[in-house]
C-alpha cells in the first residue's frame, strides 16, 4: 500500500503542481480558518503532498497528519518552508485491510473480516480535517488490478470502509468538535463543456448546487459524494459549498465540502 501511493503522488511534476494550485490552496485554507480556534488541537487527513492546503493556516494549533505515504508529506511540509519535527505524522491505512490478505489477490471471497482493523492510533481532536480521499479508497488499486465491468462488485465494499472511517474519525472528535470534509465528486476533461461551465460560474454556490443536484438526480451518488453524504449524518451540518479545482492541465474536478460539530 505505502509504496503504491507512493509511485503514485510522485508520478505527477508535484512542483509545478504546487504553483498551480495557489488560489484553490487559499480557497481551502480560508474555509479551514473559519473553522479554527485558537489553541485546537487538529487532526488532517490525507495530505499526500500538501499542494491543497497552506501551513500557514495554522499558528498555535498542535498538528497532526495521517497518511499512508509519509514521505510525499514529508516532501510538502519542506516545500512549504516548515520543519517535520513541528508536526505528528501518523502511518495507516484508511482502509483497514492491510492485515486482511485482500491485496494479495483483490478476491472479496476470500476476504477475513476478522482481520479488518485500523492499523494506526489517533488522539482526541478539536478539529478534523479530511482532505480527498474518499475516491482513492480502493479504487486506483482496483483499477489496475480487475476489468472496469468487474468493479461494481467491489462497490458495497468500499463503502463499508467509508462508513466505518468516517465513524473511526466521529469517535475522534472532541465533546464540539468539528469536522471539515474536501471531496472531489465530479471530474471532466477541461475542453468538456461541462467543466468550462464550472470555472465560469465558480463562485455561484447557487448555480454549482443545482449543477450538482441535477447531476445527482441523473446518475446518483459517486465514491467522493457518498463519503460526505455519510459524514453528514454523523455530524450537525454547518455549511456546505463548493470548489472548483484545477487539478490538471486536462482535468477539472467539482469538490464539495461540507463543515458540522459533534
């Protein structure tokens, strides 16, 4: 697992990305300080490189970060002029099969249920932040292993696994802690006329959510918006919005995000 992501976050120029994604990293960074208290102890989740969220965001708030590829965090917190020693860093696998023998041969019969743990131990926090992750539970590992008509039979599974990390995470919250959830839940090549309508109308919650709704109505729930859809029950929703991220030269994202208290 560690070093799948790991070929994986360094496949990409992760500098230019970096520059690239200076205004979405301050858009990201501006809906976590509306968030943040003084003092709050912080949990982020995912952070592969650091490319979408600023360091700066934070000041007096003791850091944690959970992550399979230590080393791309390690990358990003250089990158940004901070010291590793500064923050926590915690190794795990979201997916808690890594004990199971499921990625020996991706067979869901042969699957151990009794195996399936959290590889990693996490405090209490103030303020939990998850950064994209829902859509890279399983299926880029599933993706290069099984045929694309196969992978709908995996889909219960990596559901589960959604729901029981988003409970792992809810039992980590603090008595009024908050949870503040980044999600990628729509993608088109940038030339599609689609995602040109995203970028014009990027600061228009009303029209991305009904962009959004309709795209729902039409073909439902994907892997990144289930895993909000999920959150938001465990949680008293705040706020929900919008981003449009520029993800590649040939790829635009929709990311929803969502902000709720225990």
């Amino acid at each position: 697992m560690e070093q799948f992501y790991s070929k994986l976050n360094s496949s990409y120029d992760v500098d230019m990305l970096y520059k690239r994604y200076e205004n979405y990293r301050q858009e990201v960074s501006h809906i976590i300080k509306k968030q943040l208290k003084p003092r709050d102890s912080v949990l982020i989740v995912g952070p592969g490189n650091l490319n979408d969220l600023d360091l700066e965001t934070f000041t007096d708030q003791p850091v944690h970060m959970l992550d399979i590829d230590l080393r791309s965090v390690e990358e990003g917190i250089r990158r940004q002029n901070h010291l590793i020693s500064d923050y926590r860093l915690i190794q795990g696998d979201i997916t808690g099969l890594s004990k199971s023998g499921f990625y020996n041969n991706f067979n869901l019969l042969q699957l151990d249920y009794d195996k399936i743990e959290f590889d990693f131990e996490l405090n209490q926090y103030d303020l939990i932040i998850i950064l994209p992750i829902y859509t890279q539970i399983l299926l880029p590992q599933l993706m290069m292993e099984v045929s694309y008509e196969s992978l709908n039979a995996y889909l219960p599974l990596i559901q589960e696994r959604i729901n029981n990390f988003n409970s792992l995470l809810y039992r980590h919250l603090n008595e009024e802690g908050r949870l503040v959830i980044f999600s990628d839940v729509l993608e088109y090549k940038t030339d599609q006329e689609e995602a040109k309508y995203l970028i014009a109308h990027k600061n228009h919650k009303i029209i991305l959510d009904d962009f959004f709704n309709s795209y729902l109505n039409t073909f439902g729930h994907g892997l990144g918006s289930y895993g909000i859809l999920d959150a938001s029950t465990k949680v008293r929703q705040n706020e929900l919005g919008y981003l449009v991220w520029p993800f590649s030269d040939d790829r635009t994202m929709l990311v929803q995000w969502l902000s709720g208290k225990k």
